[in-house]
C-alpha cells in the first residue's frame, strides 16, 4: 500500500557556640605584691579575606527547534525530486538515496524528508517517509528493527549521522505528534502497516549516538 495513503492519513487527524560560664568569684583576696603587673598585648587580629565577585557561568541558549511543514495539499504534485544523502540500516540489509519531501512523487523514488524537520545530524526531530511493499520499498522490514540497532546517514553536505534503535510504535493514521519536535537529536522513521495495508503505521525511533561528523 502507498505510503500516500500514510501520509494522507496523518492529516486527518523534565548550635550557636554557649558563651562560656562566668569564672566563679575568689574566695580569697590575693596579697598585694611590689611588681608591676604584667603588659597586656593586643590579641591578634586576623584580616577577613578579600572576596572578588563570584565566577559566572555563561549557558548557552539551545538551538531553536524547527517547525514541520503540514502534508502537502496534492500528494502528486509535479514537484523536483532532489537527492539529499543516504541511509543505512546495516540490521535489515538496507541501503538507499534519500530525497527532500513527502510527496508521493519523491516517495516513490524512495525514502522522503519532512520538509521543515532538522537533516540528520541537526537538532530536533529527522522524520523520513517510505514505502514497504511498493516501488523500491526501502522500509518493508522496518518490523524487523530492535532497540540498538543502528541507522546510519551521510547527508551531502558532509555530514555522517549514526543512530540507535530506541523504540518502535504502531499508530493510528492520524498520530500526526509523530513529526513533533522536541530537545535532543532523534530520528523518526515511518510507514504503513501491517505490509500491504494502510490501517496503521509502524514507526521506529532512534537517537543520536555520539556528535555528527562533518567532512
């Protein structure tokens, strides 16, 4: 089943010291002696430490989280199919061009970038559509994927991304919060399912494992 029917589907939907006791009275007078008594010096006086002003610790702001595009209007339109990287997911033998969009027109060519969410490597949320049983199908064992398994990418402007497995989901058509942005650097893949059925999609998701390198 084409993964426009996925795509259509979505759109209908952190003690105080005591002082010391006084020194009880003598009981008797001491005797008087000739010797003058003995000078008293000044007790010692300890200067208190000059304190300079508190370091301060500058954080830096996030980066600013993007905004998804909605589903595109007409699933068919006649819309540039441009290569943007490609993805690998060495658990279920995959290898495959990805592309910049969410029109059937790109899908069918092969996995799809949401328009207005981060490239891999960026921060936020990377969600890529594909098909399962259609034209290349490039995510039919998507069902196969386990926590820690790893997605890989190299986006053409040098960047290599690797990701780990952290969960897969079956949802409705309508779960649009799919492509929700959220602190962090994850990516989101989905498609229809079961294979060759549009009732529902399966959705993987993986996180970053370590800082993107770029070339």
């Amino acid at each position: 089943m084409s993964v426009g029917l996925a795509v259509a589907g979505l759109s209908s939907a952190l003690g105080a010291q005591r002082a010391p006791a006084d020194t009880p009275p003598p009981t008797s007078v001491p005797a008087a002696t000739t010797s003058a008594p003995a000078a008293t010096s000044a007790a010692p006086t300890t200067a208190a430490p000059s304190t300079s002003g508190a370091p301060t610790t500058t954080v830096a702001a996030a980066p600013r989280l993007l905004d998804p595009e909605p589903v595109p209007g007409d699933a068919r339109a006649d819309v540039a199919v441009l290569p943007i990287g490609r993805i690998r997911i060495p658990a279920i033998g995959l290898d495959h061009e990805i592309y910049e969009g969410i029109w059937l027109t790109v899908i069918d060519v092969g996995p799809g970038h949401w328009p207005g969410t981060p490239l891999p490597g960026r921060y936020g949320n990377a969600v890529f559509g594909g098909h399962r049983v259609t034209h290349s199908h490039p995510f039919l064992d998507l069902d196969r994927l386990a926590v820690g398994d790893r997605i890989e990418f190299s986006v053409n402007d040098g960047t290599t991304a690797i990701y780990a497995v952290t969960e897969q989901l079956i949802v409705d058509p309508s779960a649009l919060w799919i492509v929700d942005q959220a602190p962090g650097h994850t990516v989101t893949l989905f498609a229809c399912h079961p294979k060759g059925s549009a009732r529902q999609r399966i959705v993987i998701r993986a996180e970053l494992l370590s800082e993107p390198v770029a070339s």
